[in-house]
C-alpha cells in the first residue's frame, strides 16, 4: 500500500507541471438512451404526463397497460425495475376511451397525495372520483364529497396567489362539481371554487396548460390552450390571472388556424432571468415580427425562440443534464427526431430523437429525463412509448473528467476535488476525504475501465 501512495504522489506532482486545471468533479458524463423502461413499454396507446412522487415514477396517459403489468391501465408506477398498477382497482374507462393526462402532488385531508387527471369514469371503484382523484400510496380518494366533472382535465398545478397554497386544474369545463368555471378551477383542499368571473357564458374551448409565474410584478396564474374568450372576456389562446381578473399577456397571442392554441407552458431561465415559454400550433404573438413555433414572455416583451420549424409544440420541460439547465420540447417535427433541445437560439435533435410514433411527454426523475409518446424506437433501438436518459450508475469513476481515456488529466482533476473539498473526491465513500481517498483512487486508475 505504502508504494501504492508514493506512486501516487509523484504521479501528482509531476502532472502538476504539466496542466494547471482538469475536470473538478466525477460524475460528468455524456447522456444516453437506456432503454429498459421501454421494453417491452406500452402494449397500445401512448404515454403522456410523466412525474416523480413519493420515491416513485408515475406515468398516464392511453395504454392499457404498461412492461406487461398487471392493473396497469392508464396510470402506472415505476420503482426503477419494475411497473405495477395503483391499488387492486384503479382508473375505470367506462363505456367510453379514458386517458390520463396530469399530474400534481397536493395535501389532501393532511396527507401529501398524487392528484391524478385525465378522462375516466372512476378511480379505485370510486363514484364520485370522474376525470380527477387523489392517491395516497395505498388508496384512492375523490376530491370532494359528490364529486362530479363530466369533461377531460387537462392541466393542474399549484401555487399560491396570495390566499394560500391552491391546486388549480385547466380543462374544457364549464362547472366542476357543481361550481360554475370558465376552463380553471381552484381547490383549497376542501372546496372548489372558480378562478375569477366565469362569465355569463358557458365556457367554450379547452385549457391545456397551467403555470405560475413571477415577471416582477408577483406570481400569477397563466392558463393556455384553445379557446377566444375565458372568464367572459376576448382572451385567445393565453391568459393572464392576477389581482382578481383574467388579461391579455401584453398584445397576446393571435391564432392563424381554428385549432391554434398555445397549451404548453413552462419557465426556463436561459441565463436572462426566468422567462414564460409558450408551444403550441398555429399562433404568433402580436407584438413582435418573429415567426417561430414557441415564443418566449420575460415580463416586458414576447419574442420567438429558435427557428420556425413549422410543427406541433407537445411538451416543454427544463432538464439539467449535468452541463445545466435547458429547455427541452417534443414536437410533431420529424426533422427535429420529435424531440430537441434550445442551443443558443436553435433547436437541435437531441441523440437520434424518437421514431415509429408520436413523443408527447416530458418528465424527469432521479436526475433523469424520460420521454412518453407511442413512438417504438430511440435512435434507431426500440423501446415502446417511454424512454430514460441519463448518466448510468456504473460510470468508470477512474475516468474522472468523463473524456473517456484514463490520463494523467484524471488525476489532476482528482486533486483538484480533494484540494477544494469536494465529496466527488471521497472515493472510498466514508463522508470525509483522507488519503485513502488517494490510495483508493490509484487502485481504480490501475484497475482500469470495462
């Protein structure tokens, strides 16, 4: 062991001479597909909303089932090697299709709990758990005594406004459990209750996206989808609730079909301060001359994002795949692979992008991105609507600045961690750095990589 150290010693100080910084930290990795997840993946249908809850995955969307699991229809949960259904029942479909697509973690009667929405006729062999309900880990729960929507959900999230937490839902509602609502609602935990005025007339289009977000003047609610008026005023495609009152963003958005809407949401700050980035089909915003599929709110002004590539915006989602935080989307775009990620002002095909289908969900887990759809291949190998990518647990922890060859750089980047106090440098694993970190390290370097 003792020549093992000095070994290692005047390997340092030697290489010391030759380069004065190398990677600071293990763990930097070039992602990539793994496709286990994906096989054998969805038996028919697609996957949609994909979210992390209580040390689990969770996917909804068509399918009937998922990985060959039993009671696997329409919501699923993943551990990390195996799928397996909610409860012995969970999402009934009625005599019509059913689909699931949101999720939204809420407290419900004291206890954090999975809020699942989509379209369907029960949860659990509940009666009054139609098109949202609520899973506590063991056991579903409807949202209120009497609980009836009889359209889709197809938005949640939560925030708070000013009069505490809220889960706001969007869908294409005019009432949800006998309260009159404009497409949104808001739960307090106990009661429903419309977000604003919701007009004189009946509510006519469809929200799909919700979002809070602070442009500077406090967090408000911003609601997107396919719709011309909201709350009983000429509002299209995207809008505005704060101070007690749905508005137009700006000038707003413009629609250029009549199923242009702008449902998919999301707040990335691309190094500017957090932005509102809004997707869709078919829309511009009025107040600027950019052409583009997804457009970009900074609290003063709407500007396009990326290149017109003339598709159908499915999701947004900001990842940060260990080189920081960017803004990913999946699109109807084959030229874009259905799935790209904003470079600079561009978008580009993330690794191949997906195949053989549709991409239409984002998520993330463990670190991870994971992408639903009905698609059938990833860069050319086949995993069946869901996919995983990410940085595997196995990484050669000898190969230290991740180029993938062990040199004398490993081993700058190696001292480098432990000079500044690193735990990547903790290679032995015991919470604190000594100089069995070293000796565990050249054990590594000499053993080499698989």
């Amino acid at each position: 062991m003792q020549i093992q150290k000095n070994t290692l010693s005047s390997r340092l100080i030697a290489a010391a001479g030759v380069a004065a910084t190398a990677a600071a930290a293990m763990g930097q990795c070039e992602p990539a597909w793994d496709y286990a997840i994906g096989n054998p993946g969805v038996s028919d249908g697609y996957v949609q909303p994909i979210f992390p809850w209580d040390g689990a995955l969770y996917a909804g969307g068509s399918f009937t089932s998922i990985g060959g699991a039993d009671n696997t229809g329409y919501v699923a949960q993943w551990d990390g090697s195996d799928w397996s259904g909610l409860g012995d029942v969970s999402i009934d479909a009625g005599t019509s299709n059913a689909f699931v697509t949101s999720f939204e973690s809420f407290d419900v009667g004291g206890t954090d709990a999975l809020i699942v929405g989509g379209f369907f006729a029960s949860a659990g062999g509940l009666s009054d758990s139609m098109s949202l309900a609520a899973w506590d880990g063991s056991q579903w729960l409807s949202m209120a005594p009497d609980f009836a929507l009889f359209d889709a959900i197809w938005a949640m999230t939560k925030g708070d406004l000013g009069d505490g937490e809220r889960l706001f839902v969007g869908g294409a509602f005019d009432s949800i459990s006998g309260v009159p609502a404009s497409g949104v609602a808001q739960w307090d935990g106990e009661n429903w209750s419309a977000v604003g005025d919701p007009g004189a007339d009946p509510f006519a289009g469809t929200v799909f996206g919700t979002v809070i977000y602070d442009d500077g003047t406090g967090p408000a609610l911003y609601a997107g989808g396919r719709f011309r008026d909201i709350g009983g005023q000429n509002i299209p495609l995207l809008a505005r609730f704060r101070d007690g009152n749905w508005e137009l963003v700006e000038a707003g958005l413009v629609p250029t079909s009549p199923v242009g809407d702008a449902g998919q949401l999301a707040v990335f700050d691309d190094g500017n301060g957090p932005a509102l980035y809004v997707g869709g089909r078919s829309f511009f915003a009025a107040s600027t001359s950019d052409m583009a599929d997804v457009y970009k709110w900074d609290g003063t002004s709407w500007s396009g994002v990326g290149q017109d590539f003339t598709g159908i915006v499915t999701d947004l989602f900001v990842w940060d795949d260990g080189s920081g935080p960017a803004l990913y989307m999946t699109t109807s775009s084959t030229d874009l692979g259905r799935l790209a990620r904003l470079e600079g002002d561009t978008w580009v095909t993330v690794d191949g992008g997906v195949d053989g289908g549709s991409a239409f969900g984002l998520g993330a887990w463990n670190g991870d991105l994971y992408v639903g759809g009905s698609f059938m291949t990833v860069d050319g190998q086949a995993a069946s609507g869901i996919v995983r990518r990410g940085c595997d647990a196995d990484t050669c922890y000898a190969d230290f600045d991740g180029d993938g060859e062990l040199t004398i750089f490993d081993f700058l980047g190696f001292q480098n961690a432990f000079d500044a106090g690193d735990l990547a440098a903790d290679c032995d694993e015991d919470g604190s750095l000594t100089l069995f970190d070293f000796l565990c390290f050249q054990n590594a370097f000499d053993a080499g990589c698989p």
